[in-house]
C-alpha cells in the first residue's frame, strides 16, 4: 500500500467521531519502539484536540527495569479513575535522583486522553481504546535520535531496551492491531507542516 499523507485535523475529526470506551474517555495510545517520533506525533494531535492531556508512559517507569510492568501503576494511578469517569493524577519518575517526586499531574477525564509511549497499545488495552496508532521509523535513525536526546553514555540500557521492545512488538501484534501505522522518519510527521504520513491504515 503507498504512503499517504493526511492531516493531524482529519485524525482528531476522525477520533472525535468514535465512541468512548473507558468511561466518558476516548482513549488514545501512540505506540511505536525509541525513537520512531511518538512524542512528537502525540503533541501534533494533542494541539488538534483541545484539553486531551498527554501522559507519556515514560514518566511512570519505575527505571529502566520497569520497561514493560509500570502497567499496574498506570491503572491505578490514570485509567481506573477514567473508567470510572473521575479524575486521574500520576507523579513523574525523576530518572537523575531514581525516585517519583514532585507534584501530582491532574489527568481530567477528558474527551480524549493520548497515552504515549513503549506498550501503550498493548493488548491488555485493546478493548478499551478508542484508537491506537503505531509510529515507525528506520532502525539507524531511531538509534541516533534517541543517542541524541539521551546521550551516548545511555547506549549500553538503550540497547537493552530496544532487543526487549522488538520482542514485546513481535508477541503482542501491536502493529498489526493498530488502527494506524505512521512514517515518523523526517518528513511531514516531523516538520510541523500540520500533516503525517500513514503507512497502514485498519479501520
């Protein structure tokens, strides 16, 4: 299938048009391995649909160990106050003191929360979200751009990390379940033109 370009609008039009699934939410998840331009096609999104918070899954990782079973956490602290259509709040993980600190960030149940981040499409999720969209990127160039905001020093658990989220991918179908698969390599998805470029559309 060739790639298309569409609009963040047309996206957010589209995902506005779907029904609620955790509580009085349309949750939102943009997935994809380090480095493929989940962040930034989150807040492209994010602007289109006024007051969806963004929670970077990052944020409640418990460390580098915590990859994958932050999941728990996540529930607790986020989706079973918006199942339950009250408000959510999480504590970020300072990664330089290795602890949660700082104030609550509020999670309002908004008509549309985007969940970002390594597994947030993941199937124990699936029946709830309202539409999941996996990002994708040429390995090298995922590699440099996470070398780049991280630093080198990072390589040895950033290698780590990439060999486990390949495997997570490969067991869960993330990409193959997911509404939309999007080039996040230099381009439309990354110069703030207002567009991105879809690969795989499933619905």
């Amino acid at each position: 299938m060739p790639e298309v370009v569409e609009s963040y609008a047309d996206l957010a039009a589209r995902i506005l048009g779907r029904a609620a699934r955790l509580g009085r939410t349309r949750l939102v998840a943009v997935d994809g391995p380090s480095g493929a331009g989940k962040s930034s096609f989150a807040g492209r999104l994010a602007a289109e649909l006024p007051g969806a918070p963004v929670v970077n899954t990052d944020d409640l990782l418990d460390g580098w160990a915590d990859q994958f079973s932050f999941w728990p956490r996540l529930d607790e602290w986020v989706l079973a106050p918006l199942r339950a259509s009250r408000p959510g709040r999480y504590r970020r993980y300072d990664w330089g003191t290795g602890c949660f600190a700082g104030d609550w960030v509020p999670v309002p149940p908004a008509p549309v929360v985007i969940l970002e981040g390594v597994s947030s499409a993941r199937a124990a999720i699936a029946a709830e979200l309202t539409f999941a969209v996996f990002v994708t990127a040429p390995a090298r160039l995922r590699r440099d751009r996470t070398l780049a905001r991280d630093g080198a020093a990072l390589l040895p658990q950033l290698t780590l990390w990439r060999r486990a989220e390949r495997m997570h991918f490969a067991t869960d179908r993330t990409a193959e379940r997911a509404d939309l698969v999007v080039n996040g390599a230099a381009g439309p998805a990354q110069d703030g033109s207002g567009q991105f470029v879809r690969i795989v559309e499933h619905t």
